[in-house]
C-alpha cells in the first residue's frame, strides 16, 4: 500500500511541473514559427526573383512586397525569438530546451541581416570589361536569344544566357559607352 501511495505522490508532483514545461514547449514552438517566418523574409524573395523561371504577376507582387516590409518583419521576429527565449530560459532546466531557444534567437537575426542585404547585388555583378568573338566563331545555339546592339557601323551581340546571370554589361560600341541591361 506504502507503494502506491509513493506513486500517486510522485505522480502529483510530477502534474505540478507539466504546465511549465508545456509552456516552455509552446513557447519554444512560437520562437520556432517566428523563426522560420524571419527566414521566409529572405527566402521567399530569393526564391521567386531568380533568373530562368517563369514568374506569376501574383507571386512576384508577393515576393516584391515581402522584399519590401521583409527587413520590419524579420526584426519583430527576432524580438518576439528573443522575448520566448527568455521565458524558457526562466522556466526551464533542460540544456537542449535552453539552447534551442539561443538557436531561435541567432538564426531568426540571420534572417533578419539577409533580409536587408541586397542579395542580387551580390549575385549579379555587371560585366565591365565584354570579351567578343566574331559571329563565325561564336559557341551559340541556334535558338539562343541575344540582344544586340549596332552604333554606326559596329555591331554587338549580348546572349540572354549569359546576360541572366549578369544583367548588365558596361561597353563602348563605336567609341560611345553603353550599358545594355536584361
């Protein structure tokens, strides 16, 4: 009988604990949504703008205003990681809970910065100084399409896929400088 009743105490001092380590789930939970919404600011964007994909007038409206209210966003993310990270590192023992709501906090603010980057800057950097081939000797695919230029008597041929990943080469065409753009 001693046994039991043992038991039944244990257990009951075990129902006291529960909610605060439910509550320090849930609230490790939210860090975690808010998180991947931080992240969301950056990816979404980065997704939807990338070169050689068809691009739906409705979802790019989508990734444009994310890219827009993004850089906001991800910061109140970061509070709301930061604010969770704090009651579970009041309500709660465990290393693994305690560190996992750090991690909320570290990665969301990674979000965050990549949210404010300018990251097609960093992809797409303008050729400033062209290489040509004659028309003969080019390596181009008969379906490839290119944007061309002719100034007087000289001529240029830019190949879109080439131009996808750059966007824009800086060059003089008949002694006048240009920039052609994709």
């Amino acid at each position: 009988m001693m046994v039991l009743r043992v038991e039944c105490e244990y257990r009951n001092s075990n129902s006291v604990i529960d909610p605060l380590m439910t509550a320090s789930h849930r609230h490790f939970a939210i860090a975690s949504f808010l998180t991947l919404i931080s992240l969301g600011c950056f990816a979404f964007p980065m997704y939807v703008i990338r070169p050689f994909r068809h691009q739906d007038p409705q979802e790019l409206a989508v990734a444009l205003a994310v890219k827009q209210f993004g850089p906001w966003l991800s910061l109140l993310c970061v509070a709301g990681c930061a604010v969770f990270a704090g009651f579970i590192w009041k309500r709660s023992n465990r290393r693994w809970l305690r560190a996992g709501a750090v991690c909320t906090v570290l990665v969301s603010g990674l979000g965050a910065y990549l949210a404010r980057v300018n990251v097609y800057e960093l992809m797409f950097h303008p050729i400033d100084v062209p290489a040509f081939e004659t028309a003969n000797s080019a390596r181009i695919d008969a379906d490839d399409m290119v944007i061309s230029v002719r100034l007087k008597r000289e001529a240029r041929a830019y190949p879109i896929r080439e131009m996808g990943y750059h966007h824009i080469v800086n060059d003089t065409v008949a002694g006048e400088p240009i920039v052609a753009t994709y």
